[in-house]
C-alpha cells in the first residue's frame, strides 16, 4: 500500500435559494452520485442573483478533490 496520496481537482458550480452552504451541499452531493473517494473541496468564488432588492439565490463554485486509486 502506498504512503502517498494522488488527487484530482474538479470543478463544480452549486446553487440554492437558501444559503450559500446549501449551494456547497448540492454541489458535493451531485458530484457523488458519479465520483468516489472525495476528501476535500474548496470555495473559490460566490455569487449571487438579486431578485427585487433581495437575494434570488446564492451561486458558488467549489473545487472538490477526490483520491485517485491504483491498482
């Protein structure tokens, strides 16, 4: 078994009318119903839409690293 881990990096856009956590949320859990050994993910921009004066809804795009396995 190795000492040593190798990851990819996918990029991801999540949204929600809620929060911007749950924009993370649905984010992750569409990338894991086709990727496994996800171990980590990073915000890197937020964004939203406004609506009336108000938030629309919250847009945030995450990188999500995921373990490569070997054989």
């Amino acid at each position: 078994m190795s000492a040593h881990h190798t990851y990819k990096k996918l990029e991801m856009v999540g949204s929600s009318a809620n929060s911007i956590e749950e924009a993370i949320e649905n984010a992750i859990a569409e990338c894991a119903k086709t990727v496994s050994n996800m171990d980590w993910f990073e915000v890197v921009e937020t964004r939203g839409h406004i609506v009336d004066g108000k938030v629309g809804h919250y847009q945030v795009t995450i990188k999500i690293g995921f373990r490569i396995k070997y054989s």
